[in-house]
C-alpha cells in the first residue's frame, strides 16, 4: 500500500504494541478478533493493531489513539487451553481518521498510511542504543525468538524495538510515533538508556 490512501481496515485496541518490522504473539478468543483474523486469511488482507487511550471513551471510540500499525498474519497455532494463537508482523504505520463499530463489537477504521522513517546506518553517537538493545534481546531470549533475523545496524528499526519494549505511556508514544524522522525518538531514548 503506498502512503497516503485511504483505505478502510479492521482495527486490534491493545495495550500492548508492534510497529514496523516488529513480531508479537497475541492470543485470540474473542469472536469479533476471530472474524477478523479469519477475513484476514481468507483475503490476505492486513489489520491494524491500535493502542488503547486509558482517558477515552468506547462509547465513541475515543479510547482508540490514532497512530496505529498495520500487520499481517505471519503464523497462527492452536494453543493448549484451546484458543487460537497468532504471531503477527508489523508493516507500516497509519493514523485513524474515522472508526465505525460493526453488530459485534469490531472496530473498522478509516486510515491513511504514514510514510516509512527513511532507513539510515547507526552513528557512532547512536552505537549505545544499539548495544544496550542487543543486550535485551540476549537478556529475554523470548524477545529475540521473535526475529528470525535483525536489523541492529538500522537505526529505525532500532528505535521502532525500543519504543515496543519501553513501558511508556501511550500518548508519549503517539507522540514520539508522530515524528517524520527518527532523531526526536532517538534523544528521547537516548536520555533512558545512557
């Protein structure tokens, strides 16, 4: 999908988030996420995984934050309570201009694409934020498992790891996400890992 269009898709409120080149596991047994993911599948045809605004309402759908990411289903498996268990991949980042509830409960949203953070090499002022999340991953296998292969020496994709596994809140990262370039976010986390 090119930046810019707009295109309607099913939306994922978590508390949790993916972005860009990021994995994560989520474990589904909700009927309207299971429509979804079965659509998702049937149609190849992306969803996007939002983050939840602990402020809003759902009575209009304030509780969903606008900047979100749109995923694809990479694997999916039975899990042992009985439930369906899906890893998704993150592809691109979208910003939510309107969102309808359908009959049960899933969020449909109109979204534009936002443009890809232009691909850069580490800096030598940035190699700790390289090495710190290299240690991470080496600390919490369960992360590195995620990704089959990594992308340390790209400085997006560095950042984009960080603000997944930082404990932020959401509207700190809605506004780091906002940002066109990476340099903001890499100050930002620049000040938490040093």
């Amino acid at each position: 999908m090119t930046p810019f269009k707009e295109t309607a898709i099913a939306l994922f409120p978590l508390t949790s988030h993916v972005l860009p080149g990021g994995r994560m596991k989520l474990r589904i047994f909700e009927q309207r996420y299971i429509r979804m993911v079965k659509e998702s599948l049937a149609e190849q045809k992306s969803f996007g995984i939002c983050m939840l605004d602990p402020k809003g309402q759902t009575e209009n759908n304030s509780h969903i934050l606008p900047i979100g990411t749109l995923v694809n289903v990479v694997d999916f498996e039975s899990l042992p309570d009985g439930m369906l268990g899906i890893t998704v991949a993150g592809e691109q980042l979208f910003e939510i201009k309107s969102v309808n509830s359908e009959k049960d409960g899933l969020h449909r949203g109109q979204v534009i694409l936002k443009e890809e953070w232009s691909s850069s090499p580490v800096s030598d002022q940035d190699v700790l934020l390289q090495q710190r999340l290299q240690e991470v991953f080496e600390a919490y296998p369960e992360i590195s498992q995620m990704y089959p292969e990594t992308r340390f020496d790209d400085e997006p994709w560095i950042c984009q790891r960080w603000l997944e596994i930082l404990p932020l809140e959401p509207e700190k990262k809605q506004e780091l996400l906002a940002n066109q370039q990476t340099q903001p976010v890499k100050d930002f986390i620049r000040q938490l890992v040093e």
